[in-house]
C-alpha cells in the first residue's frame, strides 16, 4: 500500500514541518538538553505561527477592502451609465427614475453595510447614498444632464477612492 499525499498535506509538511525539525535538531545539538531543545523549538515554532496567522488576517482584510472598493465603483459606474440611458428618453417620468434609482442604491446600501460589517470599512455615508436617491432627480429636466451626471458620478468615484485610502492608512 502506498502512501498518498494531497497538495495541503505536502505544503503543510514542506513549510512547517521541516522548519520546525530544522530548529529542533539545531537547538538540540546547541545544547545538549532534550527538555530545553524541546522548549526552545516550541517557542519558536509558536512565534512563527503567530507571525503568520496576524500576516495572513492583515492580507485579508486588505484583499476583501480592495475586492469591495473595486465592486462599489464597477457598481457605482454602470449605474450612472444606467442613469444616462434613462435620461436620454425624455419621456421619462420622475417616479419611473425615483423607484429605479431607489432599487439600485438599495442595493448598493446593502452590499456597502456587508462590508462595513465584515472589515470595517465604510466607502460611503449614509448621508452620500440619501444624495445619490435625490440628486439624479434634480438633472431630470436639464439639457446638461450628461455633464451634471458626469460630475456626480466622478464625484462618487472620489470619495470611494479617498475614503479607500484613509482605510488603509489606518490599517
């Protein structure tokens, strides 16, 4: 019967196991004391877990900070090209784009609260999102829509990046 190792368990027996003999062996040879190689190889093998564990959290925070970041703005983006198509029908109605804009920034409400919960990160105040349900509204009428949306949507933009920024300034 031959052995059968997964990748997992030869990754594990490579990076872990291996190090671990390595300083038990050095420590025992150093010193001469079986009890003290032993302690002196334990520390130290819970050191480097340690390290590693605290190393592995902080990456992925930062991979699900950047992972978030980067849906919000793609999200953030096809909706005002969304808008703009709307707009471009001047039959639209108020409550036609009212109720539109109302589904999508719900939904943009929930995933930005996901990963408030998640990694405390907060890209945009409630206070941006109640702008985003009314703002579009006031272009509705106006021949320059496309550069007022144009304008909010960067602003948007901003402020994701920004707010993105001081979280890893933080972090």
């Amino acid at each position: 019967m031959k052995l059968e190792f997964s990748a997992q368990q030869k990754h594990i027996a490579r990076f872990c196991l291996l190090p671990a003999c390595c300083i038990f062996l050095i420590a025992w040879w150093l010193t001469e004391n079986k009890s003290t190689a032993f302690i002196v190889s334990l520390t130290t093998a819970f050191m480097g877990w340690t390290n590693s564990i605290i190393l592995s959290g902080l990456n992925f925070k930062r991979t699900e900070a950047s992972k978030g970041k980067d849906a919000t703005a793609q999200y953030i983006e096809k909706l005002f090209e969304e808008m703009e198509v709307l707009f471009s029908d001047r039959a639209l109605g108020e409550a036609t784009l009212e109720n539109i804009l109302t589904a999508r920034v719900s939904i943009l409400e929930l995933r930005l609260s996901h990963l408030k919960k998640r990694i405390n990160l907060e890209l945009l105040s409630t206070e941006k999102l109640a702008e985003l349900r009314s703002n579009p509204l006031d272009f509705i009428k106006s021949p320059e829509y496309k550069q007022q949306l144009t304008n909010l949507k960067f602003d948007y933009l901003n402020n994701i990046e920004q707010k993105y920024s001081n979280w890893l300034e933080q972090a």
